[in-house]
C-alpha cells in the first residue's frame, strides 16, 4: 500500500514559501511525487485566494449609498403615482364603454348613414374606374386605424 502523505511535505512547502531550499531537501524534492503535487496545489490556492480578493472588493460606500436612495425615491414615486395610473385605467374602460354604449344607441342612425354612403358609393364606380380604387384604399386606412386604436389599447393595459 503506498503513502498519500510525504513526512518532508511540511518542509518543501515551507522552503517554497521562504525561497530557503536546504540541498537535502532540493534532492527530496526532486524525487518525490507528493511534495511536487502538494507544492502545486499550494501554489495553486495562494493564486485562488489572491483572485477572489481582487474579484469580491466592494465599491465605495458612497456609491451604495447613493444607488440606495435612488431606489428609494424611485420605490416613493411609483407609490405616488399609482392612484393616477389607477385613474388612467379605469378612464379607459369608461370611454370604451361609452363609446361601445354610443355605437348601440345610434345604430339606426349609424345604419341608414351607411345605406346612403353605400348608395352614393355604387353610383359614384359606376361614374369612374377609379372611386373603386378610393373605396379600397379607404377601407385599409379605416383597417388600419382600427388596429391601432386596438393596439393604443392593448399597450396602455399592458404598462403594469
């Protein structure tokens, strides 16, 4: 059974550290597998220990301190601020409902308006070729207005 442990390890670490080799040691040292192993690993862990001072330094005090507050005030303002976000909600959903309640009462009105549009739209393509491309191009903008307003919507939900 070998030996996990050299009795001169103690001894070869402490001259490595000292830079004070004895030439009995030196010639141990160079034939002995376990004190090369044990000087590495040393060697090894000063260079570990000296890299985790320089990576863990905090920063200045002052420095933390000021980041401190600023969360703070900043913790402090969106307290402030909530009850107008609250209020900017709920204007929301009664100008939608508003709007949507509207719509429903005037839907005769909306309706027949949309008839004599609709009329005056088909006499107008059968005067000119081009009212049907002004029709088309009225129905993207409309289209795509529409998606707007719903995403305007969607966003102003969507800031919590």
């Amino acid at each position: 059974m070998k030996s996990t442990v050299c009795i001169h390890e103690k001894s070869v670490l402490e001259a490595a550290s000292s830079g004070q080799w004895s030439e009995p040691l030196r010639d141990h040292f160079a034939g002995c597998a376990l004190c090369q192993e044990g000087l590495q690993v040393a060697n090894w862990m000063r260079e570990f220990a000296a890299a985790a001072d320089q990576a863990h330094q905090l920063p200045d005090p002052r420095l933390i301190w000021l980041k401190t507050r600023l969360a703070q005030r900043q913790v402090a303002a969106a307290q402030v601020l909530r009850p107008l976000e609250v209020f900017h909600h709920v204007t929301y959903v009664v100008v939608s409902v508003l709007l949507v309640a509207c719509l429903v009462m005037k839907w005769s009105s909306i309706e027949a308006w949309l008839t004599h549009l609709n009329a005056s739209w088909v006499a107008l393509s059968g005067a000119s070729g081009l009212a049907s491309l002004f029709v088309l191009l009225a129905g993207l903008t409309l289209g795509l207005l529409s998606f707007a307003a719903i995403f305007a919507v969607c966003a102003a939900f969507a800031k919590e």
